[in-house]
C-alpha cells in the first residue's frame, strides 16, 4: 500500500491520551491547517522527519508528578519549532522547562473566569480582557518556564497562560479546543498563525487537487476498482479516484445481503445511471451468510466478512486482469481505532484490520487522513448528490455487526424492516441532520411478552441514536419521547417476532458507536 499524500507544513498533535488529540486535530483543520496526530514516544529526530511547522502538546489524564507519567524527548524544544501545550502538555512544559507545577489540593473543573493580564500572541486586541475558559486539572502551574511571561491567570492558576516568543514556547491550562471555552479557536489560531506563521490554505479544493494528483502518481495508467459500499466514505472515495483517472476506474457493488432496506438498488442506480461509473453488481448474499454460518465472535465476523469481501473482489475482477488497485474509504478515525503502535486497538474496522494478507490488490485510500465531516465536504464540492453526502454512516461489515450472535437470513430481514422504522420515523422528526447515526441493533436474546392475550417469546430491538462530529466520541442523542413511543410502536406492530424495544442511553467512550 503506498502511504497517502500529506500536505506539507503539518502541524503535529502529540497524543497524551483520552480524547483530546483527536479533538485538537479538528479545532486545528477547522482553521484550514493541516494536522496530524502523533504518539508521544516519537523521538525527536522522527519528529524532525515529518518538518512540523507546529506543534500542540495535547491534555491527557495523567499528573506530571506521577512515576511514568506520559513525556516526550527533551530534543524536541531544541528543534525551533513553536510548541503551544495545552492542559497537561502546558505542564509539561512548565515542569520540563523551570517553571513549576504545584500539587495545590485545588483543581478547576468546568467553566473558569481568566484574566487576561498581557496580549502577546494567543490573546489578540480583539479578545476581551475577561473571558470565560473550560478547566479540567488538578495540579496547578504556579510558575511559568524559565523566560516565558504569565499572559493569563485565574483565581486558582497563577500561570492559566503564559508565552516565551523568543524560544517559540506557548502553553494554556485551559481546554481551547472545547465549545466551552468561547474564544478558544482564536487562541488556536493565533498560535497557528502568528506563532507558526501558517496561512489557512488547507482546504476542500486543495485536498481534491493533492490527492488527485497522488492517486495518478500512485495508479499511472492501471486500473482500479473500487467497492461501493452504499455509505458515505466508499462513494466519496469513488467519486474523487473518478475525478483522477475516469475510466480507468470500476466500481464494484457486492451485494453481501447485509445492507440496510432498499440500499443495493439505491446505490445501482445512483452511482450507474446517474454518475456514470462503470459498475460491477455482484449478488453475493448467500456466500456471506455460508461464510457466517456459526460465527458468533464479533472479530471473527469483522474478519469473515473482510476476507470474503476481497475474494468476491477478485471473483468480480476475472474480466478485468489488468485491475492491480483496490480503492478503499478508509478514514482517520479507522486507522486510530484499529489500533497503530500509538494507539491500542478498539475493534478491528472493515477497512483496515479484515483484510487477507494475501491480497492481490494494492490498496488507494484518498481519505485516510480525513475525518468523517471532511470527507462529506469533499464529496459536495465533488458534485455529490445529498442524499448521498448525508448518509448516515454504516459499517463496512454491514448489518452483521448489529446482530448480536450468529447471521442468518431471517435475523437480517427482520433487522432490516426494524432498522428501516427507525431511520424513516428519524427523518420524518427532522432530525437527519441532527443525528449522527439511529439504527436498530437485534441482540442474542429472547424475552417474553403478551400480545393478543396470548403469550410471546420473542426478540427485543435496542434502538442506538447517537449525536457526534466526527464519531471519536458520541453521546446518546436525547430524542423525544414521542419519537421513541413511536418507533417502539411501529416496530412491534410492523416486524414479526419482536415483542419488546429499548433505547440504548451509553456514550462513547466509554461504549462505541456499534454493538460490535
């Protein structure tokens, strides 16, 4: 697989845990720069290869005190790039750099009043002197590092801010990356770029064109296939390899038997009649539910579906011996969660962890370096139809994910009707673009009922709504309790064999979007 292209002057997140690198990463693309999330165990020189024009120490849930506390190479602050940390990584700063980090008995949690007592850099003319700031920290900076200047401070926090402009060191003890901290983007950006000196050139344009370029670097004159999946990220991923190399690409549609109601022919027609994309439909249910026969395990069937999907692919690719390029959507938010040396393994995505390792194909992923909300950008300013676009995200292994246990072809289809219910009572509340992602999920379980007088032993439906930018963390989104009498009602009504519906009411972390 060829690594995609990166843009140049990236600025570099270093990763001290949680959730706060992925966030920052956001909050820094939003000012139309470049990001990348990076682990803390980078040495200096790995650092120094990537040629950061910046880099943010992210917040992390340690304290600098603690034995083993997260820390990077001190040959970092010797390489002349301005460094802003943030919450913890401040106080690494301070700690690693003669300032001092005290342990006070005195945190500050949620919304904090700041004072701004010098305008350097961070704080601009334009930000008011009081301003309200999101604290989350126990131990305190009471002294900044040795020839930074306290540019903020509150009741409890000396040094809430402070700046070293000579020596290109920048820290705040608050979160800027949160809503809750009004003015924190201009924080952001102002280190970006005042400090860096960056312009906001990274945009939706300027992603096409570099990655247009990279995939006919990458594919010359081969051809590539590339597997519709029905969701967002496949159809993106198709559209913008199309934009580089037109008919050298055929889209293959596996139907697995998996898919949500009424989407293979929604997808036949959208991407072959009206895209006009050479399209490949391959009618594979009965293969996937033989593969899936007595597979319960949830990585097992990640991995049974993946496996099975690329061999369909190179089925479906007998009449096109010349097709050396499988093209993926794989996103950001895969590659973290399926787990790199930085980071721990959370499930093993579709795109990423299921595949063979004899894969005939060489892998074009245009997306890997873009989160969830990017990539619907791209795919408007690539011409995409909404309805497309703002599709709700689905799981490359399909339906076989929401069904908890082993997959058959009734369980499916009664998934399918309950799912549908649920997506279409969602859009009718005007809540389709509110919603992340509401689907239904069919768990291994029976339970009983009485319904006509007589008793039921059926299955639940447990209905997942949640509410996210970008799918790192979600929380359970608060729907009306009309809407959800009224799914449960049509559901029990309309679907034979369940009897009894709940609603899931878990955030992320600590659960996950899906079930499995």
């Amino acid at each position: 697989m060829t690594e995609p292209v990166r843009p140049a002057d990236p600025v570099l997140v270093v990763d001290f845990g949680a959730q706060y690198a992925q966030l920052i990463a956001r909050r820094v693309r939003e000012a139309h720069v470049y990001s990348e999330i990076v682990p803390h165990s980078l040495s200096a020189a790995e650092i120094a290869e990537r040629s950061p024009r910046g880099i943010v120490l992210s917040g992390g849930p340690a304290s600098v005190h603690v034995e083993g506390a997260p820390s990077i190479d001190p040959g970092v602050y010797e390489l002349g790039v301005p460094i802003l940390g943030i919450c913890y990584g401040a106080q690494l700063l301070a700690r690693d750099l003669g300032g001092e980090v005290a342990r006070t008995g005195r945190g500050e949690y949620g919304r904090t009043d700041l004072d701004v007592v010098d305008q350097q850099v961070l704080f601009g003319p334009a930000q008011p002197s009081h301003q309200p700031v999101w604290m989350s920290h126990f131990d305190t900076i009471t002294a900044p590092p040795a020839g930074a200047t306290v540019t903020a401070s509150t009741p409890d926090t000396p040094a809430a801010a402070f700046e070293d402009v000579d020596a290109k060191v920048y820290g705040v003890q608050f979160h800027p990356e949160v809503v809750h901290t009004p003015h924190g983007q201009e924080v952001l950006e102002h280190f970006l770029y005042d400090a860096c000196g960056l312009a906001p050139g990274w945009t939706m344009t300027s992603i096409i064109e570099t990655q247009v370029a990279a995939i006919r670097a990458q594919v010359g004159d081969g051809r590539a296939i590339c597997g519709l999946s029905g969701g967002v990220d496949s159809a993106v991923a198709a559209a913008l390899v199309h934009k580089a190399i037109g008919g050298q690409l055929t889209c293959v549609f596996v139907d697995t038997g998996l898919m949500r109601q009424g989407e293979g022919e929604q997808v036949v027609e959208t991407f072959r009649r009206h895209q006009g994309i050479e399209l490949i439909h391959v009618r594979a249910g009965d293969r996937f539910f033989e593969k899936l026969a007595g597979v319960t395990d949830p990585e097992d069937k990640r991995k049974a579906i993946g496996e099975l999907f690329i061999r369909v692919f190179e089925d479906a690719a007998g009449g096109l011996s010349d097709a050396k390029y499988l093209v993926q959507g794989t996103l950001y938010p895969d590659v973290i969660e399926s787990g790199t040396k930085d980071a721990a393994k959370i499930k093993s995505h579709h795109n990423v962890g299921g595949l063979p390792d004899d894969m005939d194909f060489e892998l074009v992923e245009p997306l890997r370096a873009l989160f969830k909300d990017e990539v619907r950008k791209v795919g408007t300013e690539l011409g995409l139809p909404d309805e497309i676009v703002w599709r709700q995200p689905f799981p490359g292994p399909g339906l076989g994910v929401r069904i908890i246990g082993e997959v058959t072809p009734e369980k499916v289809a009664m998934l399918q009707r309950a799912d549908a219910i649920v997506r279409e009572e969602v859009k009718s509340a005007g809540l389709e673009r509110e919603i992340w992602q509401a689907f239904a999920v069919l768990p291994d379980i029976r339970s009983v009922g009485v319904m006509g007088d007589e008793r039921t032993y059926g299955h639940p439906i447990i209905i997942r709504a949640v509410t996210s930018e970008d799918a790192m963390t979600a929380d359970w989104a608060r729907l009306p309790y009309e809407l959800l009498e009224t799914m449960s009602g049509r559901i029990i009504n309309e679907v034979a064999g369940i009897n009894r519906v709940a609603y899931d009411v878990t955030s992320k972390p600590p659960g996950t979007i899906e079930w499995e």
